[in-house]
C-alpha cells in the first residue's frame, strides 16, 4: 500500500496483506510505525513486512557542483528528514528511505551530461546514507540522538513507468546495496490490458535487468492499473472503478512478476506499493480504500509466494547393505527412490578472493588526484597513442573526474590500467574522449580517488 495520509481501517488492511509485504509512506513515518505494530501484534513476523519512507520535499543538488558539494547538499536533504523524533519515534520501523522522485527518465540516460549528473547524485545520496547514517548512532540538527538500524537501505531512482534504467545504476545498487525503486504501473484501457504492458510498463524492469545481466534488489514505490497521469484504476477509461476488474488486473500482473527470477530468488520486497491512498482530493482515480486494499491483498495472496518444490533428502551410509536397509525404511514412510549414485569425499580451504585492481572499483564521477612524482600525460585515444598537446597534469592535480566506468569482464577497451576522464562525444573538440593511465609502467598506481 501506498499512503499519503491516514486512511480509515488500517489495521484490518495491513493484516490483509500477504507476507513479503510492502507499505509505503509519504512525509507520515508515524504511519509506518503503527503498520508494524499492527503487523507483530497480530504475531505477524517482522521480516516479512518492508516498510518504505520517502520525504516529499527533497530536492535535486545544483549540476554544477563537484562530487564533495554534492555529497553535502545530499546530508542537507536526509537532514531535513532525520530529526529528533524520527530518531527517537520512528527510526526502528523504517526499512527502506528515498531520494527524490521521478527525476529521470529514458532521455535522461541518452544525454551523457544528464546522465552523468543525475548518477553522480545517485551516488552521493547513498554513499552519505550508508556512511553517515545506516549502522549508526545519528545527532540531529534539532539536538536528537538516536540509531538508524544496518538494515535500513537507501534506494535509488525511484524511476517512473516507461524508461529505462542504465547499466551504470544496476551496478550503483549492486555494489552499495541499495535496492532499485522503478514505478511499475500497468497500463489498462477500457478494460484491457495493453499487449505490450509487461514488456514496455509494468514489467519494463525485468528487461532492463536481463540486458544488463545486473540482477539487483527492486521495489516498486508505486504501481497499479493506469492509462496516463490523470488516470488510474477508478477512471471510466482503465477499469471504470470496479473492484472485480482491480483484483484480476493486479493479479494478471502479479502472476508475471512471481514467474521471474527476481522473485524466486527473493530479490522483490514487497508486492508492490498501490498508489495511492489518502489523497482522494489529488488522485481521485487513483484511491485505494482500505476496502480495496484487502480485496487486492485476498486475490493475489495464492500468487505471491514462492513455488515450493516437493521435499527430497539424502541418504548417505557406508556400505550398500546400510543404504538399502535405510531406503527401504524411508519408502515405509512414503519416500520414493529417484536416483543414487557413489559418494567420494575432500577437505577444501576457502581461498581468499582476488582484489580487484582501484581503478575497475571507482564510479562515474570519482575525481581523481595525480600521485606520479613526474604527473601523468592526457591523450586522446584509449590506446594512449596519441598525446593531448596541453595533457601533461602535475602531480597533487584533482580536476579530472572518471567519466566511464571500465568492467574488465566485459570491455575489450579500454586496455587494462586505462581511465576515460572526459567521455567520447561530449566535446567536438575531443571526439574520443580523454584518457590517463592509472597504473605506470612501472606497476604503480598514478592517480587515485581525491
């Protein structure tokens, strides 16, 4: 569910909802904190129930800030959030909080200047959050003191239905451990479901994470039947308001989630939240009564759980007269033989992994510092053939920023130990880009994150 204010009913409603359930607050922590009550009180276990805060006035940093400028405007933002009372009232009940929403879209990747500034403020907002105040003991502007639990995770994006998320954010989420909030609705008209609604809307996610081969956690921080911004599921358009009509639309679409890897494998938290309830008076056609909530929640509770494969054991014995009697005691019980086979047996250690070498590790928008005693050269190509007239950076220099990411398991260039510090195609002046090598000849590093 997704509430925007308090909605009548609220306890038969949130007890409604199947396990792996999402409830989703806006600027009402308090909210969340009375779901989880009402979750435990009625026995309920509390892993099963995400809750998701989002602060409605956030705002996005100015673009011409550099890395550390925005990683402060990005404090500033949770600060206004994060005061006494949340710390004291509220902070325990909240699993997942947000930054600001529906910033992006599919242009916005398209344009690599946009796109670098809206991933670096990605960036910065969860690089503050899991430094600064996930797993700590957090002082508030207002002179409040309390714990923000581990657990507690940042998402990113909260992207709106119909666009596409970039490589660059799966691996943002994968590597931080923040979850990735995509707004799933399901596009309905007249009653029907669009042909190509799963593939271009309410499933559009699951796509982007095949074609990046990034499988990441996802929340979906709204959802629902829809046909555009000013029609959701009680227009005369999409479902006309009928309940039945809701129920199978939401189950239609749940019955496509559940059969995705992301859902077995319990990468989904929360079936999703319902946009919206408490805010008749500015989405009308988009209310959820408490009523309604425990109608969706009763149709699709059979889907929204993981197929349970029938139980199997094995059976290990030292001679074949002791696995035959132990067989034969187990198919008293009902057990049927499948296969059986020979046992050999060796004692491994656990190798420690490889470190990745930095620079493979650094994200778009990383700065970086010169530490070569004798500078480093800029040049214009990947191969480091061809030198920039002007590209000599002294040692101690921080003006150049990483402008793509290099993944040595998939790129084939730049060669290994090299840097794009300006990205091919943003200036005509440097058609390919710009380039530094992070490692010398000698092995040593030339640069790292200022």
């Amino acid at each position: 569910m997704h509430l925007q204010d308090g909605i009548q009913d609220l306890s038969p409603a949130v007890l409604a909802l199947p396990d792996n359930a999402l409830v989703k607050s806006v600027s009402r922590p308090d909210l969340l904190r009375d779901a989880v009550h009402i979750w435990t009180a009625a026995g309920r276990d509390r892993r099963r129930l995400t809750t998701c805060y989002r602060h409605y006035d956030l705002l996005m940093p100015p673009r011409e800030w550099n890395w550390e400028e925005t990683k402060f405007w990005q404090e500033m933002m949770i600060r206004r959030y994060i005061d006494g009372t949340y710390l004291r009232e509220y902070a325990g009940s909240v699993d997942l909080v947000q930054g600001t929403n529906e910033t992006t879209s599919t242009s916005t990747f398209d344009d690599p200047a946009d796109a670098a500034y809206h991933l670096r403020a990605e960036a910065a907002m969860v690089s503050v959050w899991n430094d600064k105040f996930r797993g700590r003991i957090v002082q508030s502007v207002d002179g409040g003191e309390g714990f923000i639990p581990a657990d507690c995770k940042m998402t990113l994006l909260s992207g709106p239905v119909g666009n596409d998320i970039p490589a660059e954010a799966l691996r943002l989420s994968r590597d931080t451990d923040s979850p990735v909030d995509y707004h799933n609705y399901s596009r309905w008209q007249d009653g029907i479901r669009d042909p190509g609604d799963w593939r271009w809307h309410s499933g559009r996610w699951w796509f982007m994470e095949q074609e990046h081969g990034i499988p990441v956690q996802w929340v979906f921080g709204e959802c629902g039947p829809y046909l555009d911004t000013d029609r959701g599921w009680r227009h005369p358009n999409v479902l006309g308001g009928d309940i039945e009509k809701l129920v199978a639309a939401m189950s239609v679409v749940c019955a496509d989630i559940t059969a995705t890897a992301a859902f077995l494998d319990g990468r989904i938290l929360g079936q999703g939240a319902w946009f919206s309830s408490g805010s008749a008076a500015s989405w009308p056609h988009y209310q959820y009564s408490a009523s309604d909530i425990i109608a969706v929640a009763n149709g699709i509770r059979p889907l929204w759980k993981k197929k349970e494969s029938p139980m199997s054991i094995y059976i290990q014995s030292n001679t074949p007269d002791n696995l035959n009697a132990a067989i034969q005691a187990m198919q008293r019980e009902g057990f049927v033989e499948t296969r059986r086979g020979t046992t050999e047996w060796a004692e491994l250690e656990v190798a420690p992994p490889p470190v990745p070498p930095f620079y493979t590790r650094l994200l778009v928008g990383t700065f970086l510092r010169v530490i070569r005693p004798t500078g480093i050269m800029v040049y214009l190509n990947s191969a480091l053939t061809q030198p920039w007239s002007r590209g000599t950076m002294a040692q101690g220099n921080m003006s150049m920023a990483v402008a793509l990411l290099y993944d040595p398991a998939k790129d084939l260039t730049p060669p290994v130990g090299v840097l794009c510090v300006l990205k091919p195609g943003i200036s005509s002046s440097f058609p390919n880009g710009l380039w530094v090598a992070a490692i010398g000849n000698d092995g040593l590093p030339s640069v790292e994150p200022a």
